[in-house]
C-alpha cells in the first residue's frame, strides 16, 4: 500500500472546483471510496458540479470531523478502515480534507500543522489518497507557507504531483512544534510534586473543582492528567491554573522524553502500547502540547474553564 499526502493551494471556487473535481471523479471512475470534508460553500459548489454523481461521494463540513486535531487523525484512520477493503485492487481510499484556519490562535495553528505533518506517518501504512486545500483568500500566508512544509507534493488540477522543495521530515518538523516554550505557570499556580499517580489524581480533582468545574470534569481532566503521568513514569511535578476561557494542567518530568512523535493520534489497537493513554488524553482536552528539551518532557493539557463550559453550553441551545 502507498499514501499519498498532497497540498492543493488555492484562491477563488473556480480553482477550488480545478482541483476537486478531476480527483472526485477520477476516484469515482475507478471505484475508489470518496470523501470530502469542506466548507459548506465548497461542498454546494462541488455538489452542484458532480450533478447526481454526488450520490456517491461521502461528505461532511470539515468542523463536522472535530475541533481537535486527535479527532480528525482518527475520523480519517476510521474511514480507511471502513472504506479500504471496498477499494479495488491497486486503489486508494481518497480523502479531500480541508481544515479550517481562521481565527485560531498561533499555538493552535502549531498544534494543527504538527498533525498535518504527523499525517505523513500516520497513513503511511494505508492506501490513502489525501489532498488537503488551503484557501489563501482566508487563511493567514504563514499557514500557506506551512503547508509546502507539512505536505510532500502539490496538486493543482487535483491529479498531477509536484514535489514541495520545502517539505520537511515529519520528525524534524514536528520537533520543531515541540521545542516551542510552554506556557509559563503563573507564581500563584497550584503546584504538587507527587511520587504516586493516585496522589495526582486527588491533587487534580481537587484543584480542578476549587477553580469551578464540575466533579464529572474535574474527573475527566484528572484522567487526561493521570494518563500523561503513566507515559512519563512518576514522579512528576503537576500544576494548574486557570487563564481566559481555560484551566491548564503542566505535567513535568525532568529526564522524561515522548519518543513518538505522533504518539496518542490513533485509537489504541487490540494490543496495548506506549501511548495508547495519550489518545485518551487527548479526547479529553481541548488541546494538548508536549514539549521536550533536553532537561525532560512538559506535557500542558488544556480544558475550558468553567465559564468557558458555560458560555459553550448555551450556545448550543
């Protein structure tokens, strides 16, 4: 089997429809299992193009497949899981997946693009065929550029494949993400230094209540936390505090290391393995970040404050 991991850049619905149709219906020509995740303005753009071929295509609003970048790493492994067995011999399960990048801030566009570049190693094992678009009407240059970083080949008539001179090795990459300086714990954060992970998960619940979540998310944040503390091996020393619209959980172990750089991004498999409790951390935040340095590993776990959860709450209503 051999992925294919491509960028398509482009800035008006005509070259958004160059690029998407011809891999649409070529897939679709073939017999390979389709899906595009996009805006809901290319997605009707598209529909109308294929006419009742779109019948066929499996679809969804790109915020549809998660907020979180664990989400859509595994909303795309599942797809191939389901799909890959119906794709002829020699195909590719086809994946058109468009992000959204608009207004995120710039450690979640870090976080976003360290798992477009984890995608290289993620899916190198699968038959998929992904192409992801980045419309520079509305995303920032800085993404665009990152792009031909985090994506080994462009496609623009969403057949052909040129090579990105800039794209970088995943780990390298993804270390770079990971060097980045973690938030700096505020002087009057709840800080414990605890030797067991049972007394981490007390210290957790506890503060995490006081700061105003409720107990069944106070627990929830204890488990992500308790599941980080494993994979770096106690002792560890854990702070918490709380900043506009979220409570962050610091987690350092000194001489601790993630050696996996895309550690915790699939679901855990029949057999257990390191950093299969990663994944269950990560479902559980809004965003997690690991950084290593040559002194050890800080793993920051970030949940929504209370009034975050709140504010949340009634706008789904």
């Amino acid at each position: 089997m051999t992925s294919i991991h491509q960028a398509a850049v482009y800035g008006s619905d005509g070259r958004f429809l160059a690029m998407a149709l011809p891999f649409v219906r070529d897939g679709l020509a073939k017999g390979d299992p389709v899906m595009v995740a996009t805006t809901s303005a290319n997605l009707e753009l598209l529909g109308d193009a294929l006419g009742r071929d779109g019948r066929l295509v499996d679809y969804a609003e790109t915020a549809f497949l998660g907020r979180r970048t664990v989400e859509r790493a595994t909303a795309f492994h599942r797809y191939w899981q389901r799909r890959g067995p119906e794709a002829p011999r020699g195909g590719h399960v086809r994946i058109l997946a468009e992000p959204v990048w608009a207004g995120r801030a710039p450690a979640d566009v870090r976080a976003w693009q360290r798992m477009e570049s984890g995608l290289n190693l993620l899916l190198r094992d699968t038959n998929v065929w992904m192409i992801c678009p980045y419309d520079e009407r509305t995303a920032d240059p800085g993404v665009v550029a990152g792009a031909r970083r985090t994506h080994p080949t462009l496609s623009e008539d969403g057949v052909s494949m040129t090579p990105c001179p800039e794209y970088a090795d995943p780990a390298g990459f993804i270390g770079e993400c990971d060097s980045f300086p973690p938030l700096e714990p505020p002087g009057d954060s709840a800080v414990a230094h605890v030797e067991t992970l049972h007394a981490l998960r007390v210290f957790v619940t506890g503060h995490a209540s006081f700061m105003g979540l409720s107990h069944d998310r106070a627990k929830l944040l204890s488990v992500a936390a308790y599941e980080v503390a494993a994979l770096l091996e106690p002792p560890v020393t854990v702070r918490l505090w709380e900043r506009l619209g979220a409570i962050t959980c610091h987690v350092d172990r000194r001489g601790g290391r993630v050696a996996d750089p895309v550690a915790g991004f699939l679901p855990p498999g029949s057999v257990a393995a390191p950093g299969d409790g990663l994944w269950i951390a990560r479902q559980l935040c809004d965003r997690l970040d690991i950084h290593n340095d040559q002194g050890g590993c800080v793993i920051q776990l970030h949940v929504p404050s209370a009034r975050a959860e709140e504010s949340r709450q009634s706008r789904s209503y």
